[in-house]
C-alpha cells in the first residue's frame, strides 16, 4: 500500500507504506485502496473500490493471518497454505452444523452445509465446483467435503 503525494502529468508520486520511500509510477498503474474498516473483509463484493490490487490485498492479510477462505459474492475463494491447519476437527464441522453462510466466517463446511440444508429443503441435487491449478488444493477440499457429510 502507498498513500498518493503529487500528481506529475501521467505519473504520480506516492509514499509507499512500508518505509517511506517515495516513488514516481505512471498514473495507470496506481489503484485506488479501501478504507481500513475494510481490511480482511470475509466477502470482497463488500469491498468499495474492487480492483486487481484491493483483492489480492485482501486474500494476501487474511492468508496471512491464517484465514484461508474468503467470499466473492456466490463464490468461496480458497488459498492453499500447504500444510495442515487444524481447521477441520469434528468440532468445527458442528460450529457449522445448521448454520447460514453469512452467520459463520467463511470456511468449506459453510459451503457443504448450505449445499446440504438446500438439498433437504428443496428436495433437490446439489453440486459444489472445485477448480483451480494442479496442487492447489481441490482434492483436499472435496474429501473434507465429503468427509463431513
């Protein structure tokens, strides 16, 4: 993150965050930021300025801070941390049991919860969609679907 200092034609100066330093880029490769209450948000359709920077922004803190998943809107976007995380007990499989997606942070058993409650209620198949790059996790996240049930 950088805070924008001077406007300079098709360039600007901004103030990078990290340490201060003062860089000149061209105008089109500065992206606008949100506000902090924003940092972290468990659904990037919340976020007010949704561009490239602000979402890999988002994934890069909440990855950090150990959250894995994250919402865009319908979709659950999962970074693979490539190793294991005590995130799948019997225990947090029932702190999801019967509960809404927004009621819960976002995690795979919100997703398999709300595929099955849709299935009793409507009397109707479901199906969740994996996809993603060869290593990135979806084998993983299908068996702890499945495994849930």
């Amino acid at each position: 993150p950088a805070s924008l200092k001077e406007e300079r034609g098709d360039e600007v100066v901004v103030e990078l965050a990290e340490n201060g330093k003062r860089v000149t880029v061209p105008k089109d490769d500065v992206q606008k930021m949100n506000p902090p209450k924003f940092t972290k948000v468990e659904d990037m359709a919340e976020l007010t300025c949704l561009n490239e920077a602000s979402v890999l922004h988002n994934l890069k803190d909440r990855y950090y801070s150990g959250l894995i998943y994250t919402y865009s809107g319908l979709f659950c976007v999962v970074i693979n941390p490539y190793k294991n995380l005590p995130i799948y007990t019997e225990q947090i499989v029932e702190m999801y049991r019967g509960k809404k997606r927004h009621e819960m942070p976002p995690h795979i058993y919100a997703i398999s919860e709300t595929a099955y409650r849709s299935m009793l209620q409507d009397r109707e198949d479901q199906s969740i969609l994996c996809t993603g790059e060869s290593g990135a996790g979806k084998t993983e996240n299908t068996m702890k679907e499945i495994g849930r049930a």
